[in-house]
C-alpha cells in the first residue's frame, strides 16, 4: 500500500490542456423524445427505431465517441420495443375483428 490516496485521474502537468470532452451526437436527443413519445403518438417509435440504428451504425464505422450513445440506445430500444408491440396489437385487432365479422354473419343467418 503506498501512502498516497487514490485518484481517479492523473492530473495533467503544468500548462498541459485536459483532454477535449466527447461532443453529443447531433441525432441523440431526437431519438430518445421519439422513442418517449412513442409512447403517446406509436407513430414515433419506428422513427426512433430506424434514426437510433441509423446514428449507432454511424458511430460505430466513424470510430468517434460521443457523450450521449446512451441516449441513442435508449431511445431506440424503446422505439423497438413500442413498434414490436403495436404490431402484435394490431395483428390480435384485425383477429378480433375477424372472429366478430364471422360470428355477426352466423349469427345473422
């Protein structure tokens, strides 16, 4: 054990600049308000779903880090998982509507 406390980082030398922070990705935040907003208006979330891959598919050729990824993942998971939802939701609606259409005609008859 030394006799120094730990420290996170090593401080830069005299004159020496701070590594620059990574920026935001200019997409970042339009993807996590649409995957958010999907949950209101589902129409959103197969754009947060197909934006989010889009900028991820981008970052990952570029090699660039950038401060809000997690925003990106997030909003486009949640995009994937509100679209993969209303899709089951609109197959089990046109099933009920079905089964209704057919069960109104044999009752008809």
């Amino acid at each position: 054990m030394s006799d120094q406390p730990f420290q996170p980082y090593q401080p830069q030398p005299y004159g020496q600049p701070y590594p620059a922070l990574p920026q935001p990705h200019p997409q970042g935040t339009t993807v996590l308000v649409l995957g958010i907003l999907g949950f209101v208006v589902t129409l959103c979330a197969p754009f947060a779903w197909y934006i989010g891959s889009k900028a991820l598919t981008e970052i990952q050729t570029s090699g660039v880090r950038y401060s809000n990824e997690d925003q990106i993942r997030v909003g486009r998971l949640l995009g994937m998982i509100i679209t993969i939802l209303a899709v089951i939701g609109l197959v089990f609606g046109v099933i009920f509507l079905i089964i209704a259409v057919i069960a109104a005609i044999t009752a008809s008859r």
